[in-house]
C-alpha cells in the first residue's frame, strides 16, 4: 500500500544526517540569518510583541 512505503520512506530519512534532507540549505540558511537578528536584538532569547518586555 501506497501509506506504508511512505511511511518506512520517512523512517529511513529519519535516520540520516541533516545534509540529506531536502530543505537542508533552506534551514541552514534561516538559521544564520536568525542567528544574525539574535545578536542584533542584544542576544535576547525571549523578544516581547509590540511595546510590552515579555508574555
């Protein structure tokens, strides 16, 4: 059946490592550039909506 074999396809993907992925540049790419907004934004893990510090 057409659900099983995607299901074992997705199992076997699950257990490589992240540069075979198919969005693997697409990540790695986001990730810097929040990286970059981290640093800019004084390293802050948590940044508050609108004018409010935190939730």
């Amino acid at each position: 059946m057409k659900i099983s074999q995607e299901v074992r396809e997705f199992a076997r993907l699950q257990n490589q490592d992240s540069t075979t992925f198919v969005a693997a540049e697409e990540a790695e790419a986001g990730m810097a550039e929040m990286s970059k907004v981290y640093d800019a934004t004084g390293r802050e893990l948590y940044m508050g909506a609108g004018d409010r510090e935190h939730d």
